[in-house]
C-alpha cells in the first residue's frame, strides 16, 4: 500500500510542478494507515479509475487546468470562493445519498460535503494559489459514516497549495479577503449583501464567523461578485475527456432504453426499475436524475414522476431517463406503444415529430451558425405545418399549447447545465446540449379526436462539432420500424 501512495504523492508533485506550485519539499507523505479516501481513487478502487485521475475519466492535471482557466478569468488580486454541497437529510439522522456541488466538484474533483475551496489570483496572468479546506481526519465520525480524505489528501491528492482544517476558517479566511479587491462567490446572497455572505459562512458554525462581517466593514474596497458567468464560460465547452464520459453515460442509457422498447411491462413502475437496474449494472452511477416514465395521458405533464400507473391497451410511454457516469450525464425521451405497435394516429403524429427532430439534429453543428433559440424556431415552424397536415387548428395560442418547453437545453454536470448561460449564443464545438421537441394533445375538443390524450417527445443529446454532430445517445433506437421490430 506504501507504495500506491507514494505513486499518489508523486502524480500529484508532477502536476503542482506543472503549474509552478508549491514545492513538494513542502509536503509529507500520507502513512499505509491513512490511505482510506472518502471518495473511489486509483489506489483503492482500480476498477474504476485509472492512474492519474481524481475522478472517473478526469485526470489531476485537468482539474489543475481548468482552476487556472478560471484564474485568468479573474481581475488581478481577487478571489473566487466555492463551498461544497451540503448532505441533505430525509429524516432524522436518514440521508441522501450525496450529491456535490456541480462547480465545486468541477474545480476540485472533492466529492465531500463541508468543504471550502478558494482560488486566489495574484498577478495578471493566470498565476494562483488554490486553497482547499476540508474536515480533518476523524476516528470516531469515521466508524459511522465513512473514511474522509482529510487535510493531507487535500495537498497530496487534490492538489491543492494550501490545505487546511474547515474548522479554522474563522481564523484563515479574514486575511484571505483582507488582500482581495474583488470577491467572486455564488454562496447564498453574496451577490447583493456581504452581511447575508457572513451568515452562509456561519453555517458552519455561527460562533466561529464573529468578527467576520467586519473584515467587509474594515475593507470597503473589497467588492462581491457573482461567480456564475465566469463558470458558466468555462463550463459550458467540454474537453474530450468530459465528452468521452457522457458519450459512455449515453451509450448505456441508449441500449438500456431500446431493450425496454424490446420488454413488456405491466406498470410504469416495472419499466423504471429496469432501467434504474441496466444502468447500475453496465457501468453508470445510477440515474442522472429522476425519470419520466408516462403511460397514455400522463405524458400530457412535462415532468411526470409519479411513475405508479398501469398500463392499459394500446397506449403509449414517454420514457425520459439517462445514466450518470462519474458526474456527467445524458439526457434521452423516447416513446414507444406499450404493446409493441403504433396506431395509425400515434404513428403519423410520431412520425412529423421524428422529421423535424431528425432536422434540428443535423443542425447541431458550429458551421450552421445556430443557437439553441434560432433551433427552437425552426422546430416550432416544422411542427407548426406538420401539425396543420394532420388536421389541427393552430389558431391563437394552439402551438404554444401543443408544444409548452423550448426545444432543448445544454447539459454536462448538470442536466441543465450552465445555468443562465443565454440559449441565444452561437452553438459551438465542444458544446453539448439537448434536442427534444414534443406534442402534447389535450383531450380537448379543441383537438382532432384521434390524437386526443397523446404525448410524444423525442430526445437526443448531443456535442456540437465543426461540420457535424455527435449524438450522443444513437443507441437507444427511434424510426418507427425499429422500435416495431424488436417486437416483432
């Protein structure tokens, strides 16, 4: 075990070294009896990384470039501080299962909760030191909940220059804000107020912040800032190793999804726990977030989760679902007649939407000049005259009704990722995202009585690319004769 961790050690001095950080005279080797982490690493869990990464499919050297990206980003003398998510509870002492913040962990690669990481710029270049403050190694709280990785893993492990103890944040973090002209969080209420910067930071523990409000009061030149579209630029264009990830993510949910098209369900129920089953066990974390699976009339609501009914007759199912793997996702819809056959109806409907989705898919690339805005009219056009062939009054408010969410979304970390970043933007290569129109046909007489209580979405996701796309989830099969065959 001496040995793994001296490899560790090594790795992560070669990275530091890279970036001209802190020397590794500086740092001490972690002990056989210390080699306990409180997520998977190379040295404990081989299966599932290989040497050199911090986290599925990331290297330590990724992590490392992109804190210096953001360092660039960043005026000189400032400072970006990012806290880790909290564990949230069910009930008493029941939790959840953890979920990081998604731009902590894009930063840091640190899967714990109650952590701090700081990048602080200096000059005018991309020169930076990255703090990160974690809890401490703990026998006692260990036994319970697990191993933690701990304020030595934090240095020899996760890189960073400067490691500490969360608890001494009070002591640390003053002068760490005393020698910023500008601070750039997205901590609750930092955008606005500094007071309501001091109460989040009293989470940890209100008598441990005294004094900090006035190290703002003390500073008037210290200015907060949103840290939001700085991450937002940087995340929004993946690496190849982000790609590769998510391609594997919808490799796997594409395949479990076409071999439930190829099963018959009595229940939405049965139909998720198989799906939930195909991913865990072909590699995936699990779910990237709670699935649509909507028989018949319940696909008439967007985000249907209940996922508790029968299926009747010759209904349809609108399955939304995709596998996580190593933090990345994939987004998939598909539809398809619970009983292995369209209808007539359900089959020309599907069919004009399966045109237009096709289309919008093949736009999906940066020498076209799209945004995610410019797509969504050309999909709202197709389905406008699609469905006035099929016999439907499009007067008024009619489209809006029938097809109510835009036509798709960017996706990464999260399954709407990058928050805010405008949909008005020209799509390019390295950027993945959504493409899922959708009819939704109220059983209104409003409507031609054939189509009456249909819902039918079809969803890929997709990586921009210079003259064509990468689908990302091609496995999970869409022309109507392929989904009828695998009944057949």
């Amino acid at each position: 075990m001496m040995g793994l961790a001296l490899r560790a050690f090594h790795s992560a001095s070669r990275v530091r070294a890279r970036h001209n950080l802190v020397s590794c005279s500086r740092r001490t080797l972690v002990s056989a009896a210390d080699l306990q982490f409180g997520q998977p690493l190379h040295e404990t869990h081989p299966h599932l990384l290989q040497a050199g990464e911090v986290t599925p499919g990331i290297s330590a050297l990724e992590y490392a470039h992109r804190r210096s990206k953001l360092a660039k980003s960043l005026p000189p003398n400032s400072i970006a501080i990012l806290a880790a998510a909290d564990l949230k509870y069910r009930s008493g002492s029941v939790f959840y299962k953890y979920h990081q913040d998604p731009d902590f962990l894009y930063l840091t690669g640190f899967n714990e909760p109650e952590a701090l990481a700081i990048i602080e710029k200096f000059g005018d270049d991309e020169e930076h030191n990255f703090h990160l403050y974690v809890r401490p190694k703990n026998a006692k709280a260990e036994l319970w909940d697990g191993p933690r990785s701990g304020v030595q893993a934090a240095q020899d492990v996760f890189n960073a220059d400067e490691a500490g103890d969360v608890n001494y944040l009070p002591k640390i973090l003053p002068e760490i804000i005393r020698r910023a002209k500008e601070v750039y969080t997205d901590l609750p209420g930092t955008i606005h107020t500094k007071s309501m910067f001091t109460r989040y930071l009293g989470g940890f523990d209100p008598s441990r912040m005294k004094g900090l409000a006035q190290v703002f009061q003390d500073n008037q030149k210290t200015s907060v800032k949103p840290l939001r579209p700085l991450m937002n630029e940087l995340r929004v264009f993946k690496s190849e190793a982000e790609i590769t990830n998510m391609r594997k993510a919808g490799k796997v949910s594409g395949r479990a999804i076409t071999e439930a098209m190829r099963n018959h369900f009595s229940g939405e129920k049965d139909l998720e726990s198989f799906l939930d089953y195909r991913f865990k066990m072909n590699g995936c974390d699990g779910p990237a977030y709670v699935p649509v699976i909507a028989g018949g009339e319940h696909a008439l609501t967007v985000h249907y989760v209940r996922n508790d009914a029968l299926f009747e007759g010759d209904e349809l199912v609108l399955v939304d679902a995709g596998a996580e793997y190593g933090g990345y996702i994939t987004d998939i819809t598909r539809t398809w007649p619970t009983n292995g056959r369209f209808t007539d109806p359900q089959r020309d409907l599907y069919q004009m939407i399966l045109n237009v989705q096709r289309s919008c898919v093949s736009l999906c690339r940066e020498d076209a000049d799209m945004t995610l805005d410019k797509l969504h009219n050309i999909a709202a056009t197709g389905l406008g005259d699609g469905l006035k062939q099929l016999g439907f009054n499009l007067s008024g408010d009619a489209l809006q009704t029938l097809f109510p969410h835009h036509l798709g979304h960017y996706i990464g970390l999260d399954v709407h990722d990058s928050p805010g970043f405008p949909r008005s933007r020209e799509l390019q290569t390295g950027q993945c995202v959504t493409v899922e129109p959708g009819i939704y046909v109220p059983d209104d007489a409003r409507w031609p009585t054939h189509f009456r209580g249909i819902g039918i979405r079809i969803e890929d996701s997709v990586c921009i690319q210079p003259e064509s796309p990468l689908i990302l989830t091609t496995e999970a099969v869409k022309e109507v004769v392929d989904i009828e065959a695998l009944r057949a």
